[in-house]
C-alpha cells in the first residue's frame, strides 16, 4: 500500500504527483494487468524465452556496430 503524507498547506497536486510517480515505479498498473487474466507458467515461459532471445539478438547488434 502506497502510503503518500500531505503536508500543510499544500494543495492536492503535489501529494497526488508523488503518488503517481511511486506508483510507476512499483509497477502497480503492469501487475494489475498481468493478474487480470490467468496465464499458465508454459506460456510465462514461452514469454520469457522469446524476451531473452530478443534482448539477445538486440544486444549482439549493438556490439556489431
């Protein structure tokens, strides 16, 4: 639970800016929509061999150039 402390006198922008940039950075919103549907782990696994794959062919260019 993001917790986000108001200060005295501030207004309600500034405390919901930060909530939103720590929300970002715990990737709140990419667990949501990963937990919406239900995925086997074969498909998880399928995904995470084809990103390692990609990051490799990506990396191996970069080195080439």
């Amino acid at each position: 639970m993001i917790i986000i402390p108001i200060k005295d006198g501030e207004s309600i922008e500034r405390p919901l800016k930060r909530f939103k940039r720590k929300f970002e950075k715990t990737k709140g919103l990419k667990q949501l929509r990963a937990r919406r549907y239900f995925t086997k782990k074969s498909e998880k696994r399928r995904e995470q061999v084809l990103k390692a794959s990609y990051n490799q062919r990506k990396s191996t260019l970069e080195d080439q150039s």
